[in-house]
C-alpha cells in the first residue's frame, strides 16, 4: 500500500537530499503523497520547486504538496519526518557565539550551545507531536532528525509519543569503515553506543567477524585524521568515536579555535544562501554537488531506511535513538540512548551490547543527567533547573559561567523561546 509521508521543516536545505532518497529508494517503499510543511511561505516554495522536479526526473507517480499548516501536512500521513530549525541559522550563530564569552565550546547540539537550542525546540516539537496524534493516521510514526535528537526523543517519548530519534552519525561512518575494508556497506554491522552525538563504534562486523581491530591498526591515522583526534586516543579507547567527541577529548582545542573565527554557523549560513540560489533555477532537477557540504551525508538512505523498515518489517539493524530498556547497564530504562536496533512494524528493539567500560560509562551517565534536566528545564521554564543542567553537562561544569550563560542565553534568545520563558 502507497503511504504518506510529512516533513515538518520542508523547506529545509536538506529536504532535496530527503526527496532524491525517496525516490532512489522506491522499491522498498511507495510513497503516495509527500507533503512538505514549514512556516517560510517563499523558501517553501523554492524547496518544493526542486523537490518536484527532482522527483519528476525519477518518474516518480505520487502527490507532492505543500503548505504551511501542520494539520494539513500531517492529515492521514503513516510517517512524519521531523527536521525543523527554530529561530533559523541565526540563532544557530548566537548558540555557537555566546558560549564562548565564558570560554567554552560553541556548538549547536553539545554544551551550552545544544541546552539553548533544546529550550527553544522541546515544546515546539511537542506541540506538532499532538497534532500528529490528532490529525495522522492511526499508529503513525514521528522520525525526529531534530537536533540535538537525543533530548528531543527523551521529551517525545516521556510524553507518550510513537517516536524514533535519528542521527547520519553511524550511518557515515559505516560507509567510511565499508570503503577502508573494500566491502559493500550492507556488509558492515556496527556496535554503535551511547547517546546522540556521545558514540563509540566498539565493533565493526563484517560478515559477523569483528574487523575493528583491523581497521585501527591499518587505518589508524586515516580515522584519527577524520576525526580530529589523536590516533593514540583511539589505541587506548579500543574504539572510534563520534566526531562530536572532539568537543570533550580537546574541549580546549576546540574552543581556542572557535575563539580565532572557526564557527561552522556562518559557513553553513553562506552555504545555505547559495543552495536555495541554486534551487531557484527552473532547470536544476538533481540535488547540486554543493549539497554535500551542507553536512547531513547520507540522511536520506538512514531516512528512507528506517521509515522503509518500520513500513515493510525488514527487520534489519540500524542506529537509532530509543528506550535503554536495559541495554546499556548503568542507565535507567527509560533513558533514551542511542543504539543499534533491530527495525520491525513494531519499532526499534535494541541489540545487545557489551557492559560499558567506566571512561565511556562515566561520561554517559553525566550527559544523561543533563538531558534530563534540560527537558524538565525547557517544560517549566524553571531557572534553577536550567542552571543545574548547565552545570551538569560536561562542556560548561561550572556554577558562575552556567549562570552567566543561561542569563545570556536567555536575553539572546527572548524572541524564540516559549512562553513558560517570556511570560
């Protein structure tokens, strides 16, 4: 049976890159309607330009719409795909700016940077995920691709919600392990663990065989260099982590660079503006090269696959965000980490993983103990509770530089925040 899909976010620049997965991926899935949803009426209608005709370029049969109301985005749709951006680029640059009047790292999903933008996000998301639940169809899956994803599946799922989170995390780097081997990528099975953007691969399997060992000491420097972290940090963690574990293996590092202009905000701000020029041309009907340095590689096969599995109950494992349920010894069961799961009609079970050692374990029940709270913090609105998850998370620690920001945060931010903030 055909079914609808929903993109909350439409207009983002990676829905072409979501749209050409959709297509490509076909025969795994037949998609009736497509309804792309956000509230920027004219870039909307950019996106859905070349979403059409790329669609169009695939013989692609189905119903492509567009608008700017959820319940007529969502009307009867089996999935809803979650992308959104509150406040757009801009409050992006103020999340990986303000964090470093205080010395530390800037980033959109991680430190002080990711607490601000959950804020903004949390009931934002929650709002769309009851109207899900008023206007989809019966049983419809939210996929949320919403960062930071891991606090944002942590509120969908405390709230009741049939949520999966997902992140292109694991999904790049089993292709990156598939090309160093010389194996196709469906060859290669990962022991992803953690949280959303705090993963460790601690086996790479190819063919049921763990190849890790192999790939650290043939391919060693190769993954470091990728990573930017040191090749003997790998040696004695017995793993590759998420690159977004160079923000607390070099946190100085990281900060000293940021401080001398390295803000990824402001390249992707001119990156975007030079993708939707590029989609405004009537002939472009590919996703441009350019795309690719949008970030988000490989976001549509991880998309298309998990909605695919939850659609056809495959069964086959993939990186999701999604109840502990006692997978990872040392955390509650209605944690939300991020694992490999085995994907059903039914949703993700997670696979069993090996007991984590306790400089993994350690850092993972820290970071959890701040999402947490930054969900309770974004729901109520209450300061305390937003300075003790500042304090909390690992990228800021201490009490004078968490109130600091949080004021600072705040102020910066007033004009996105939900009213439990600015009332």
């Amino acid at each position: 049976m055909a079914v609808k899909i929903a993109v909350i976010g439409g207009a983002s620049t990676y829905t072409p890159e979501l749209v050409d997965g959709l297509a490509r991926f076909g025969d795994r899935i037949r998609v009736g309607e497509l309804a792309l949803h956000d509230i920027a009426a004219e870039r909307l209608e950019t996106v859905g330009g070349i979403a059409g005709r790329i669609l169009r370029r695939h013989g692609w049969e189905g119903r492509l719409t567009t608008t700017t109301s959820v319940p007529r985005a969502v009307e009867g749709a089996d999935f809803v795909v979650v992308q959104l951006r509150v406040g757009g680029q801009e409050a992006r640059l103020l999340d990986e700016t303000i964090p470093l009047s205080e010395g530390r790292v800037g980033q959109e999903t991680t430190g002080a940077g990711g607490f601000a933008k959950a804020l903004r996000t949390v009931p934002v998301v929650l709002d769309l995920a009851e109207q899900v639940a008023r206007h989809a169809a019966p049983g419809a899956w939210i996929v949320d691709f919403t960062n930071p994803v891991g606090i944002v599946s942590q509120a969908l799922l405390d709230a009741g919600h049939r949520a999966i989170g997902l992140c292109n995390v694991a999904i790049g780097l089993q292709r990156r392990f598939a090309g160093l081997l010389g194996v196709a990528p469906d060859r290669v099975e990962l022991e992803h663990v953690g949280l959303n953007h705090l993963t460790w691969e601690r086996a790479v399997r190819v063919d049921g065989e763990d190849a890790l060992p192999l790939l650290l000491r043939a391919h060693g420097d190769t993954l470091a260099g990728h990573l930017e972290l040191p090749r003997e940090l790998l040696d004695d963690l017995g793993a590759v982590p998420s690159r977004y574990l160079r923000f607390y293996y070099r946190t100085a590092d990281m900060v000293a660079a940021q401080r001398a202009g390295d803000i990824r905000a402001r390249e992707v701000m001119r990156i975007e503006r030079e993708l939707l020029e590029l989609y405004r041309d009537p002939s472009l009907d590919t996703k441009p090269e350019l795309l690719t340095r949008r970030g988000g590689s490989h976001y549509s096969e991880a998309a298309v696959q998990l909605i695919a599995s939850l659609h056809d109950d495959r069964g086959d494992v993939q990186a999701v965000n999604v109840r502990n349920d006692g997978t990872v010894p040392g955390l509650p069961d209605d944690a939300v980490v991020e694992v490999s799961a085995r994907i059903g009609a039914d949703g993700a079970t997670p696979v069993g993983v090996r007991p984590l050692p306790p400089e993994l374990l350690g850092l993972v029940q820290q970071v959890k103990a701040y999402e947490r709270l930054t969900v309770e913090a974004a729901l109520t609105g209450d300061r305390r509770t937003a300075r003790l998850a500042l304090m909390a998370n690992p990228l800021v620690k201490d009490w004078a530089p968490a109130g600091a920001l949080l004021d600072a945060l705040l102020e910066q931010h007033r004009g996105n925040l939900p009213a439990v903030w600015t009332g």
